[in-house]
C-alpha cells in the first residue's frame, strides 16, 4: 500500500503510466511476477514503481477501482 503525506506522482515503470496521488490517499499495488526485484523509489518528487523482470503492476484506489498503469491492467482501469 502506499499512503501519501502530502500530494505525489506515482510513476509505474516500465509502462510510464503516471497517478497524482493526493495528499492522504491512499492505492495498493500488486505485482505479479516470479521474480522479486520490483523496486519502489523515490525521484525527486515523484514516487516511482518498477514492475519486477518480466512481471507487470496493477493498482487499486481505496474504493476498489483499478488504476490504469499499463497494458496489463484489468480491463476496468482508467
């Protein structure tokens, strides 16, 4: 899960996709792969998610609608 403290730029990685997370929201995130190298960072003022190799990201509001981050969302994202 991922709570701001203040607003943010969520940057998921490889796909590029970007979320303004606003100040106490809050989303989860999922990875789906075999490998466990996934990374989450902070760049300048943005919080950046990379995919671990050869898995993909999904993401989620508190609400339960799903973030588009990329070609592997599910099909509700937007």
């Amino acid at each position: 899960m991922i709570h701001a403290d203040r607003q943010v730029v969520v940057a998921f990685e490889p796909t590029a996709a970007e979320f303004s997370l606003l100040e106490n929201e809050m989303i989860t995130v999922e990875w789906f792969a075999e490998s466990e190298d996934g990374m989450v960072s902070m760049e300048g003022d943005n919080l950046v998610v990379s995919a671990p190799s050869g898995g993909y990201t999904r993401a989620w509001r508190r609400d339960g609608t799903e973030i588009y981050v990329g070609p592997e969302s599910g099909s509700e994202a937007s």
